[in-house]
C-alpha cells in the first residue's frame, strides 16, 4: 500500500435503521464523518425535511438549506448525500461547496458508501452498483457489473465490498486489487448477510447472526487468532470500522463495545449510554445517542482529546424512508422525528426467518472488550410507543377542534381575502381569476399548530410624515399627463383602483395609480389606508429590487401614486396571458432567465426583512406585483397592504387576514398570524409558477376541471423526482447544467409551501440557494475535490 492509501482511511457506518431481514444492512446512514478535517455531518430531526448540517471546530453549518436528504456517507476530504427521493447525488468539498454526480428520475440510489478513492451506491430495486472513482490503474473486469444484484455494500481504502444477493458470498474490488482479493480470499467460506469495511479488514453477520472478523491482525484488530466476535446470535445491531479499529452496539441495551486499536478506544465517554448508530473516522467513532439523538465522538484521533458531545442538533436515528416498515414495525416517534414525511423503520430483534445454526461457523469466545453500562432501552421504547399512541389521539382531537373553530368562524372571527392594490402592467382581470370571497383550497385550512414567531401589528404613520421624500403632485397635472384617464392609457387594475401608463409634462414615463372614486365610507376607509402604507413605505425604500416612487395627490377624496414606469410589465404576464406567453421570443422563455427573475424578487424582499429599519412584511407577494423593468430587471411592487414589524415579539394578530387567495400563508389564514415567513410562502408560489408556467390556482382541464393549486400540483412530482413531468414545456428541456439548477429551485419551492412558517426557509436562505442556483447554469462540471477522486461514473 502506498504512504497516501496508508493514511487515507475509510468512514463506514451500519445504523440502526438497516436491512431488518439481517439485523444489519448496508452503509446507508444519517451521520457521517470527513476524517481529514474531523467534520461530523448529519440529518436533523423536527425540521419539516431532512436538512443537512455539518459539524467543525465547534461550529455548526447549515448545507445546501433547501434540499432535504435521504443519506449522506464522508470520506477522507469529502462527504455525500443522496437526496429525497433518491434521484439525485450531491457531494461537497472541504468548504462545503456542493456538486452533483448523479441525476437520474428513473434510476434512483439508496444505499451510499465513501472509500479512499471511490463512492459507491446501490440502485432502488436492483440493488446494482453504480461507481465514481479517481484511480483507474485496473481493469473494469474485477468490478461488478450491473448483473450484479447487492444486499450491502462498503468500502474501504482502495477497495470495496459487498454481498451478493443471490449466493451470500462477498465479492471485492477496488485499485487496491491485493487487499481486495484478500478480503474476498478471506470470506469465501462464509456466508453473509452483510459487510462493513475498514482500512485493511472487514466485519460482517453471517447467516446465523454471528459476527465474523477478517483481514490484518494489527493493533490486536484480531486477537489470538480469534476471528469472530460473537457469544451469540444477533448480537450487535450497528458497527462501524475505522483504519485499525472496530466498534459495534450491542442490540440488548444499546451499549457499545470496541476492539483493536490497541485497546486506546474504552472509553469513559460512553459508559452509561445508549445508542442507535455509529460511524467511524480514521481513528475516532461517533455515535448517535438514544435518550436524545445527541452525537458523542471519542477516540484517540478525536481533536479536543479523547472524546466530547457535540453541539449538534437533534439527529435522525434513521433515514426517513416512504416506507409502511411491515417488516418490524415503524421506530417510536418517527411521525414527529420526520416531521411526517416518512417513516423510520425499527431494527429487527430477529430475523424475520431466523436460519437454522450452522455447525460450519459457530461462535468462538469473543475478545477482550470494555462494554459501556446496560440501559433500559426496552421499557423505555415501550413507554415511547405509549406516548406517541398518546400524543396521536390528542393531536387528533387537536385538528378536529381546530377544523370546527376555521368552520364555524367562532375561533377568529371573520377573516376576508382580497387583493391588493396593484400598480402591475396586467389585463383587466388583476386578480388572476380569483375572487376576494373565494374559499381557501385545502391546503389553506390543513394547518397543525401556530408559527414560532408571533408579532403585534403597527401601521405606518400618516402620509403627511414623509412628504419630503416624496414629489407631490396636483391632480390636474396627473389628469393631463393620462389624457384624463382615458381607456387607452389604462394599462391594469386592482382592488385599490386602476393604474394608468403617463408622460409628465417633463417628459418623464411614469405609471399612476388612481384609487377607486366614491362616496362609500368602508372603501374610502381602504382606499385611504392603502394609499397611507404605500406613500410611507416607498417614500424611504430605495433598493434595486423594489419600486420606486415618483410621488403622489391628495386632492379630497382623490388618492393617486406615481411611480416609475415598468416597461417590460408584469412577470404574471410573460407567465400567463395569452398574449405574451405565446410569443416565443420572449427573454422570460429562458431557464437562466426565470431563475434570475427569482433570485432579483427574493433580494427585494430580503431587503424588507432585514434591512428595512424597521423590517417590513409585504403580505401580498404574486407575480403580478413583480415587474420587470427596460433592463429585465425584477422589482417588487404594491405595498398597500404592507406591515411593518414590532419592535419586540408577541401577537401580531392584525384584524383580517389580507392577501391573495393561491398566494397566502395557510397559517396566517387560518390562524391569524402573521410572520416574515408569509411573504416566504408566497414566493414559494411565484417559483412553482416559473417552474411549471401554471397559474397559482388553475383548471385541471383547458374545458373546465377542478380548481387545483399549483403547490399541490408540483410539490408531490418535485419529492418523487418526477421533475420532468412539470417543467413548464414552452421553455424547453434544461441542459444538465440548467436541470442542477431547476432542482434546487424546485426543492427551494417546496421549503417555501410548508404549511408551518416554522418549516420555511428565511428568505436569506431562499436568495442564497437561488444564488446558487443561477451560478450553477454557468458552472462547468470539472471536479470538487482536492484529492484524487474526481467525477466519472462507470
């Protein structure tokens, strides 16, 4: 072996989630560990997804905020992780700057392992491998093909392993053809149920739950001569292996045990602890605890010394699977730990059919070993499975009491749905074809509990306040300038009035907002609040992304707002009307194009969340309030029925909820609170409408059909990977470069239409995975690695 492969060690982990017929399965996991760095990565529980995030030198990041994963396995400069669904592979480097590998919505991946030169998976259904690796100094004939059918796979520095599914026997393969022969050479009269890899040996169950050893007798790995490992059958529910190390949980109390190593690896840090999985890094394990899913690390490679808890969120003790797990049943709390987005299945006891013992490989007395502390891990998961029946019944209750208080309007009170006061460029129908009295779909009243964040309403000031940062003019001059609001100046109209197109006498093109004329004191009362929020937010707002405001008349009962003209109209337009969308020239019948779109309509309301003193919510975030300027320039308009934030938290509860019906918060609607993450939800709205070119509400049929909801359209086909079946087809199929892009715009959009504002991404993480999601349509697909692995599949 050479100096680079002798110090370059694998990360294999088994968890508890694995294969049930064998008690162990392959090396799909939740944690993972780059050893180069001592990076510990892993999935979050109680997030809505499974978000990824990533543990160094006491810092944790969040990875790619907007994708929600499956499995993730690390290497020795690297980590991956195999997104939900399975379709899609993603790799980072030392500064967590992501590359996809693989894309496939037919093919998917589920298993997933890291060696020192190759990462390898398994395909759903036909357990095949699929292969990336830097090395090519052998011959594609010692590596399986895809006749080859796996129940696991592992890998280890310049090899890996696997079983094969219709014999039991391991097969091996890699750069480093001696160890990979030997391996195999080793196991040739075993037969297995899997296999898990180190750094010169590899650890597996046979067929009748024994635990067998086989490789390098260094650092006592095998003392004695002894190879296997167990005083009886299924024994050990989890393993994990480093470069000359071995540790494993024992299934009857969750503790752990570790052999080789030079006995450096007993450790106080776990004596008295339970755990679900482990993983292990060069020389040093991790492992995820049982009473609290919390990561503990020990080892003489650790870096603070000999071991430490991490600062780590709650992590998954499993992959959150779509999955009835018949098998064994499903894990205690598994709803709440995946947020109801699949199940984790329980580790069996037993074999679903426990074979007959074999006299051929019976148990040998097993090696010295530190065992940590019994715990009582089965009265405890009898009690969890109690609670969570317990838990299931009063949230049960808990929605049927919240569906009869949204029914009756007793909870609330009345609630009402309108728009909002459009300075867009559209037709007429400025409501998209939605009335202000509609009902709101079902998604709008599947609500589970209140947001996280709560805020007290707080009106701007009267106009009269910010007239110096605005021009005002009189009303004969604006009647003037749009020939006296003739027709053929019309140029929209909105729940506030009619907006006209106008040249000002010095030449300037502007576009004019006039409310609505009479004497009816409830729309005055509107017409004038409106008007009050608009000319008080915009007369101090000056960002690109924003509209500017020109300035306004008060003249009696008239009230009109004058603002720059927007000349390439509204982006609900080039989406929608007839009109437009069928021209094919249009800049907006881009890919890149549509994501740039976005991405400027996120940074504009970025800026009201986080830089606006004080911080503003829109409340009416659509396609039609963002324009495009002469630049194809996007910019957020219409502020009618914005708010500003408190000055502290607490109950923001405004009157009624307000909004446009397909774009609003479901649980602003339906609880009466508002937070920031509203207009998140509604800009989640706007990028399935850029994705699919649907409107947010629109008929299943050209001739008719049920109203559908454009989330519920496209958010089932984006988790499925079925994103093909929803790109809106005017544009064309995106290149590969462009198909990255639309995936993460995609899984942006799905974050974005949680139904809780507490699931949703802040909108700082919104622009910053459109950021990246625009950089992606001009990136190359050279590698991400320092080291030698580089991008190929085979």
């Amino acid at each position: 072996m050479t100096t680079t492969t002798i110090f370059a060690a694998v990360i294999i982990a088994l968890i508890a989630a694995a294969s049930p017929a064998h008690g162990l399965g392959g090396s799909a996991t939740t944690v993972a560990v780059v050893y180069s760095t001592a990076t510990v990565c892993g999935l979050v529980a109680d997030e809505g997804n499974q978000q990824l995030h990533c543990w160094r030198d006491g810092h944790v990041t969040k990875i790619s905020p907007g994708i929600s994963f499956d499995y993730v396995a690390g290497g020795r400069d690297t980590f991956c992780a195999v997104t939900s669904g399975g379709f899609s592979l993603l790799c980072f480097n030392s500064s967590f700057a992501p590359k996809r590998l693989y894309n496939n919505n037919s093919v998917l991946l589920q298993d997933l392992t890291i060696g020192d030169d190759q990462i390898c998976a398994l395909t759903n259904g036909t357990r095949s491998v699929i292969r990336w690796r830097g090395e090519r100094t052998t011959t594609s004939s010692q590596f399986p093909d895809q006749s080859h059918q796996f129940k696991s796979i592992s890998s280890g520095i310049g090899f890996s392993c696997g079983v094969l599914a219709n014999n039991n026997r391991v097969t091996c393969w890699g750069s480093n053809s001696t160890m990979a022969s030997f391996i195999q050479s080793e196991f040739s009269n075993s037969s297995m149920s899997n296999i898990v890899v180190g750094g010169s040996h590899a650890c597996g169950l046979n067929l009748t739950g024994f635990l067998i050893c086989k490789g390098s007798n260094s650092s006592n790995l095998l003392p004695d001569g002894v190879d296997i490992h167990s005083n009886s059958a299924y024994e050990y529910s989890g393993l994990a292996l480093g470069a000359n190390h071995a540790c494993a949980i024992r299934r009857s109390n969750g503790s752990v045990v570790c052999w080789g190593g030079d006995g450096e690896f007993a450790s106080n840090v776990t004596a008295g602890i339970s755990f679900e999985s482990l993983v292990a890094g060069l020389n040093f394990t991790c492992g995820v605890t049982t009473s609290d899913f919390s990561i503990i690390c020990w080892g003489p490679g650790w870096p603070s010394g000999f071991g430490a808890e991490l600062q780590f969120p709650k992590v998954l003790p499993g992959p959150c699977v779509q999955s009835t797990c018949s098998e064994c049943g499903i894990y205690p709390q598994s709803q709440i730990l995946c947020h109801g987005s699949g199940n984790i299945c329980r580790v069996c006891s037993v074999p679903i059919s426990m074979p007959p013992n074999s006299s051929a490989e019976s148990p040998l007395p097993s090696p010295t070993v530190t065992p940590t502390q019994s715990s009582p891990s089965r009265g405890l998961r009898k009690g969890l499975l109690a609670f969570a029946i317990v838990g299931s019944v009063g949230t049960f209750l808990g929605i049927c009491t919240m569906i009869y208080c949204l029914w009756t309007g007793v909870c609330f009170g009345k609630k009402k749905i309108h728009n909002s006061v459009q300075p867009t460029i559209t037709g007429s129908n400025a409501n998209n074809g939605q009335t202000s009295n509609s009902n709101p779909p079902s998604r709008s009243s599947t609500i589970r509990r209140q947001g996280s964040r709560l805020m007290r309403r707080q009106r701007s000031g009267t106009s009269s306040k910010h007239t110096d940062r605005a021009e005002e003019f009189s009303f004969s001059d604006l009647a003037a300038a749009t020939n006296n609001f003739s027709l053929e100046n019309k140029i929209g109209a909105g729940g506030f009035g009619v907006v006209y197109r106008a040249k000002l006498w010095d030449g300037r093109e502007v576009a004019i907002k006039r409310g609505e004329t009479g004497s009816k004191t409830h729309k005055f009362q509107e017409k004038e609040s409106a008007f009050d929020s608009e000319l008080a937010f915009l007369s101090r707002l000056h960002h690109k992304h924003l509209v500017s405001l020109v300035g306004y008349c008060e003249d009696r009962d008239e009230r009109l707002l004058v603002y720059e003209y927007m000349k390439n109209g509204a982006l609900y337009d080039h989406l929608h009307d007839k009109n437009n969308v069928e021209k094919s020239s249009s800049l907006l019948n881009s890919w890149k194009m549509r994501i740039k779109t976005s991405l400027d309509a996120a940074r504009g309301i970025e800026y009201l969340h986080n830089y606006a003193v004080p911080p503003i919510i829109h409340r009416d975030i659509k396609s039609s309030n963002i324009l495009l300027d002469s630049n194809w320039t996007a910019r957020v308009s219409d502020f009618g029925l914005s708010l500003m934030s408190p000055e502290s938290d607490g109950d923001f509860r405004p009157m009624k909820a307000a909004g446009t019906v397909g774009y609003i918060d479901p649980e602003y609607y339906g609880l009466n609170v508002l937070t920031a993450k509203s207009d998140v939800y509604g800009l989640g709205v706007v990028l399935l409408e850029l994705l699919t070119g649907k409107r947010a509400i629109f008929k299943s049929d050209e001739n008719g059909g049920e109203p559908t909801m454009v989330a519920d359209f496209a958010v089932p086909a984006i988790m499925a990977g079925e994103m093909g079946k929803i790109l809106d087809p005017r544009v064309g199929p995106p290149d590969l470069n462009e198909a990255e892009a639309l995936e993460l715009v995609a899984y942006t959009a799905l974050h974005c239409v949680k139904l809780e504002g507490k699931d949703r991404p802040t909108m700082s993480d919104v622009v910053a995975s459109l950021e990246r999601a625009l950089t992606l349509c001009d990136d190359s697909h050279g590698s991400i690695f320092s080291g030698p692995i580089s991008i190929g599949s085979e």
